[in-house]
C-alpha cells in the first residue's frame, strides 16, 4: 500500500472518529485484504460498516459468537475482508445496561449484559418536559452513564410545553452536579446551536431515553432534515411508540456523529463501578461526616446525611434513591462475583476431567 494511499484511508477513518488508541492495535499487521472500519449500523443479520467513504453490509464471523469474544455493536471499530467482520477491536469505552427484564426486582436482577453502543464522547440524556419528565428516572440514567466511566449531559425537551422551563433546569441542576443541561424548544433554534457545539468533528455521541422523549425529533432537527422517522406521542398516555426499532451511527453536517436508540423502557444496571458516588457527591460528601465509617444513612445515631434530610438540605426522595440504587449495584455484585467463581470452578472441573482422561488414555 502506498503512502499516499494509507494516507488517505486514515483521513477517511479520522472523520469517524478514528484516533491513535486504535491504530495502535494495527501495529504489526499489514494486509491489503483486510479492512477497517466503523459499524454504524445493525440490522436483523448484518452490520452496516463504513470506512468513511463507501458504506456496505457486513456478517459477523462465526468465532465472534463465542462468548469470550467481542461482537459487534453500533460504534465498533472492526477488521473486515470483504463483507465478512473477523475481528472487533479492543474498545475505547462502551455504554452497557443489564438485558430488560429485571428492574425493580433483586431476585431478577439481569443475568447478560446488553452492549448499547461503543467508542464514545458523550451520552445525551433525553428527557422530554411532558409526562416523561421524571428526576428519579434521570438519576438511573446519570448513575448508568457513570458506571460506564462516560461523560453525560442532559437534554430537556419540549420546552416550548411549560410556561417557565427554566424552573425545570434549575430543578435538574440540583440533582445534576457538573453536567451541562440543555433546554430544546420547538419554537426556538436558541439551544440547538449551543447543542451543536458539542457535535465537534469526529466525536461520538449516543442518545439515551424513554420513547416519545423527542430523541429522532433532536436529531433532525440538530441535522437539518429528516434522517430518523418520527411520531406522535399519545395525548392518552403520554407515552411515545418505538419510531427508533435500531441503533444508527449519523455523520452529522457539523462534523460529529450521534447514535440514535430506541426508547428505554427498563434502566437496569450491568456495570457496577462508582455510578452512585458520581450521581450523589454531596450524599457522598456529607457521609465523610459521619460519626460511623460504615454509616448505611437508615437509622443510625450521629448520621450526617439523615441530619441533612431533617433540615431540608436533601430530599427524602432523592436519598431513598441512593439507597434503592446502592442496594441494586451490591446485590448485583455479588451475583457476578458468584457467577465468575461458578465459572472458575466448572472451568477447572473441565481440565480436570481432561487430564484424567488423558491418564486413562496412556494407561491403555
């Protein structure tokens, strides 16, 4: 391959976010069969990748399917030739929840873990100001963005729905520390252009949310045109249906890309990292004041956190929150760690019975 020519496909790749983490993993390897490129799509059976100048569809191969191995995910930077994935590349980071089903139940804690997208900048947390309005809800999604060790910002939309939406930012703010949060109207253009700003070329956002919180609706209007199909949310409910039914990777005109996804209808966790600490600092700050290390904040003299609850300086509901979400990620924890040690010990049962039968076999 010439110079020139690897030139060229890199300022291709670079425009998709292509940065020197992954093409230090191509040390070493130099084929001009094999390709790479970004996945920025999946469908029922295939994967739509690009290079960055010609996009086309793709099959996993089989040795992907093997579960100590990566498969491919919207955001993947992957090894192809022709239209064939063999390999996905170590990831920068990854946005990951626990499979549906299990939210609100310990003893259904999610058992697999379900890859949303990978290799991104930051997740834009969708909340529309109608009934989808919720801050416990978007104190799940903040904790599941933290536990990805993820940078969130918070997108209020609808605003054009409240006679002073302002007031809302400012409630979201006081449980929100540090992440920007953006007011989107549908009668002014104001906070689409502070929006765009964030859409940098080759940086990679994913959207997050329930349906009907006006995700695809930002997303055309953030590009100008229609690009994601769009409804109504119900008058009844005040629920919106899954428009969005996959994941999608757009080149945006101002040079970055979002990941569109489906509505989320469960926010259950997968990772367990410090979510919690991150969505809740001042609960954290303040339990450094306790007159007990192992202070749990439920009824226990001398507590610094149920001290400011008594005063009015945190909600009752919001350290109920921290609590019903501590209790999910302990709970959650322990079962991965008995999962990994039932599977060490039927890994080392199988050598076991490998070498027994070899011994068997020399015997003869």
């Amino acid at each position: 391959m010439t110079q020139k020519r690897e030139k060229n496909i890199y300022q291709n790749l670079s425009a998709l976010g292509w940065t020197s983490f992954f093409q230090d993993q191509l040390e070493n390897r130099h084929s001009d069969r094999v390709a790479t490129a970004r996945v920025v799509g999946v469908r029922k059976n295939s994967f739509a990748i690009s290079d960055g100048q010609t996009e086309w569809l793709a099959t996993a191969a089989g040795k992907l399917q093997q579960a100590n191995r990566r498969y491919p995910v919207v955001g993947d930077w992957v090894l192809v030739t022709d239209t064939v994935i063999h390999e996905v590349l170590e990831r920068k980071n990854r946005l990951t929840r626990g499979a549906a089903g299990g939210h609100g139940k310990l003893e259904a804690v999610p058992t697999r873990q379900q890859v949303i997208a990978a290799n991104l900048d930051t997740v834009f947390i969708v909340c529309g100001l109608d009934r989808d309005y919720n801050l416990r809800r978007i104190e799940r999604y903040l904790t599941l963005v933290y536990n990805c060790d993820l940078t969130p910002a918070i997108i209020l939309t609808k605003a054009d729905l409240q006679p002073d939406p302002e007031a809302f930012v400012q409630e979201v703010e006081t449980i929100a520390f540090g992440v920007p949060v953006h007011l989107v109207s549908a009668r002014d253009a104001t906070g689409l252009v502070r929006l765009e700003e964030t859409i940098a070329p080759g940086r990679t956002i994913t959207m997050i949310g329930s349906s009907g919180a006006g995700k695809s609706t930002l997303l055309n209007r953030l590009y100008g045109k229609s690009v994601q199909a769009t409804n109504a949310t119900s008058e009844k409910v005040g629920k919106g249906t899954h428009t969005t039914t996959s994941r999608d990777l757009i080149v945006m005109p101002q040079g970055g890309m979002i990941i569109d996804n489906p509505g989320i209808r469960e926010i259950s966790f997968w990772d367990a990292d410090k979510g919690v600490e991150s969505a809740f600092p001042e609960i954290e700050r303040l339990a450094a004041g306790c007159r007990f290390s192992d202070c749990n904040h439920a009824h226990e003299p001398g507590c610094r956190v149920l001290q400011a609850v008594a005063n009015g300086e945190i909600a009752q509901e919001r350290l109920d929150s921290y609590h019903k979400m501590n209790r999910e990620l302990t709970y959650l924890a322990e079962r991965q760690h008995k999962s990994a040690d039932r599977m060490e010990k039927e890994r080392w049962k199988d050598v076991a019975l490998k070498i027994k039968s070899m011994k068997k076999n020399m015997k003869k």
